[in-house]
C-alpha cells in the first residue's frame, strides 16, 4: 500500500470513529490508546506487528503503526 494510500485510509478510518476514539487517536501517542482504536487501525490495515524479542530472551512483539498513518495524524495536530 502506498504512502498516499494509508493517509486517505487513514483519514476515512477517523470519520467513522466515535469523538472520542478520534480525539484519541489525534492528540495521544499510539502507546496511550484505548484498545478500541488499536483494534480500528489494525482492521483497516494500518498497524503491523513488529519482532522487538531481546537477543536470547523471550520472544515478544509489538503493534506498529504505518509511518504515513502517523504523518497523517500529526498533521492534524496542527
């Protein structure tokens, strides 16, 4: 998917949130979202799991959000 891509899913994923969810999503870091809208970006294709496992320890991963995602979101900060 294109950069161009993520920014229009993106910006149609946050009209289809709640006020809240979309207050979230545009004012906090991904880290301090509510499940809820975690679980609407990764719906739409916008997040990715990511391998952070430590050299030798246990296997753990994270969610990540599409890069442009996040350009799109600080934009509206603005």
């Amino acid at each position: 998917m294109s950069d161009v891509d993520v920014v229009r899913r993106t910006r149609a994923l946050l009209e289809t949130l709640s006020e809240r969810e979309r207050s979230a999503a545009v004012n906090r870091l991904p880290d301090d979202w509510p499940e809820g809208v975690w679980r609407a970006f990764r719906e739409a294709g916008l997040c990715e799991t990511v391998d952070i496992t430590p050299p030798g320890g246990e296997p753990r991963t994270r969610q990540r959000l599409h890069p442009a995602a996040l350009a799109a979101l600080a934009e509206l900060r603005r």
